[in-house]
C-alpha cells in the first residue's frame, strides 16, 4: 500500500511531496517506509518497523493525518 500526498502553495514557494508505504520485511515485520522533500528531488526517506500490520497502519494513518493538517493533499 502506498499514499502520494503534494503540498503546492506557489505563494510561499512550496512545491512538496510526501509518500507513506507499507512493505514486508525478510524478518516478518511489516516497515512503514516515510519519503518526503521538494518535488523534482530525491528527498529523505525513514523506515519505521512494526510487529504487525495493523500497528503498522495505525502509524500510516497517524502520519497521513498530520501530513493532512500541514495542507498537504492526496493524490
């Protein structure tokens, strides 16, 4: 599972992106794989792992709020 969100405001020069996903690991972990930066660059990237799926989703849906609140929108 993976979410693209942009924040565009050409008003304060803010073209940015945001990327929430959900991969197995070899371990039988479930990683919460966060990407963000400008668009049109690599940007940073952080692997967050949980135990289980539904932790893992919980994370996803705590970060996609909070990413919402900062104006960012899905795609």
């Amino acid at each position: 599972m993976t979410l693209l969100m942009h924040r565009i405001d050409p008003a304060k020069n803010a073209y940015r992106f945001y990327t929430l996903s959900l991969e197995p690991t070899l371990f039988g972990d479930v990683a919460l794989v966060r990407r963000w930066g400008r668009i049109g660059t690599r940007g940073r990237q952080i692997i967050e792992l949980h135990p289980d799926t539904p932790s893992a989703f919980r994370a996803l849906q705590h970060h996609r709020s909070n990413r919402q609140r900062h104006g960012y929108r899905l795609i």
